[in-house]
C-alpha cells in the first residue's frame, strides 16, 4: 500500500493537471451545440483508460452518446468491481453567477476547503469522481497492486437522463458481468464525516392532474 500511496504522491500535480484538461471541455449532453465537445470528451476518456493500463478500450457507439468502456481482468477467479461514472455535465447557465468561467479550472481555498479546491463545471459531479478511481487504478496497475478485476463503463448521458444506458447494459450483460458496483456520484454529508452511499432507488416520474370547481366554495 505503501507503495502506491507514494506512486500517488510523486504524480499529484500530473494528476491534477490531467484533471484540469478534462474539465477545460464543455462536455454538455442537454445542448446539442456542445455535441463535438462531449464527443471529444469520451475520446479523451478513453485515452486515459489506455494510459492507465485498461485493457479493451472502446468508445462504445449507442443511439446518443457514446459510452467508453475498457476492463483489467487479472484472473476470472477474483472478484470483479465495476466502476461506473459520467463523463457529460450540466449546463452553466446563469453564467453570471459565476466568479469565474466555468470551464476554465482553478484552485481556491475557502472556509468550507481550507486546504483548497477545484471549481470547474464537472469538477464534483462527476468527472472529478470517476478521475479519482481510473487515477487510483493507474497508481495500483503502475506499482503492481491491483486486488481485483476492475472495469469500467463512463457514460455521456447522466445528465439528460442516461437514455441510452439502459439499452447498452441488456446488450452487454455478459461484458458488464461484475461481483459489485462502485459510483462515487453520491452526497458527502461534510469533510469531517466520511460518507458511503450503500444503495441507491433511482427516481420515479410522477404526473398528477387535478381538477376542481371553477368558483371559490
């Protein structure tokens, strides 16, 4: 462990400028101007799979957004973990709310981040999150550590509804096969108290019609 952890140390600031390029693209499903971003977004996904040691790396074509998937399968008796993230992010707008562009990436220290932060559209939710697991793979793959078989599926449609996810896993439930599923696009209750989301209901649509007199009674 030790030696991963300093894997992670000597390449924090690579990291954290490979990170800053990922954000610096307006990867935005919701607007069909930004199409060439988010398509240049999972290509870029996809070279950071490759680079961090993945196997079977694709920019898997569906009826929207592509999805990048690629695997580390060491030994089929070990336990399979399936990572999954979203690599679109959702629009802007105000703009005027922000302080500073949002697609230009930058580090600040506030109260709530007294040993600073990165604020960029997608920087939480969720290309900062899914970054960390394919950096954290790299660190294992580089110092000869990785425990399990990973996998990994990023996603382009999260934002707009992953209409196209549900499709692509009931035609790849074989390749998908896994013994557990890791997201980190949940809640963190606060930097003190580490949170772990252990199940998660998806949403349901509801519309309600009523009608009613057309005086007051």
């Amino acid at each position: 462990m030790q030696e991963t952890l300093n894997y992670i140390n000597e390449n924090k600031q690579r990291y954290v400028d490979e990170l800053f390029e990922l954000l610096k693209i307006a990867s935005i499903s919701a607007d069909p101007a930004y199409k060439d971003e988010v398509l240049k977004c999972a290509d870029e996904v996809a070279k950071h799979l490759k680079n961090a040691g993945a196997d079977h790396v694709e920019v898997c074509p569906t009826e929207g957004y592509p999805i990048v998937y690629g695997e580390k399968i060491l030994d089929k008796n070990l336990p399979t973990v399936l990572v999954y993230g979203h690599y679109d992010v959702q629009p802007p707008d105000p703009l005027e709310l922000w302080t500073k562009p949002p697609f230009e990436p930058y580090i600040e220290k506030t109260p709530l981040h007294p040993e600073g932060a990165i604020f960029a559209r997608g920087a939480a939710d969720d290309k900062g999150q899914f970054f960390m697991h394919v950096k954290a793979f790299e660190a294992m793959m580089k110092t000869n550590t990785l425990p399990c078989n990973v996998k990994f599926i990023l996603e382009g449609e999260e934002e707009v509804g992953s209409k196209s996810l549900e499709g692509f896993v009931k035609q790849n439930t074989e390749k998908l096969a896994c013994d557990t599923i890791l997201i980190s696009d949940t809640h963190i209750y606060s930097n003190e108290q580490p949170t772990v989301t252990t199940g998660l209901r998806g949403l349901s649509y509801v519309e309600v019609e009523v009608e009613g007199p057309n005086r007051d009674l």
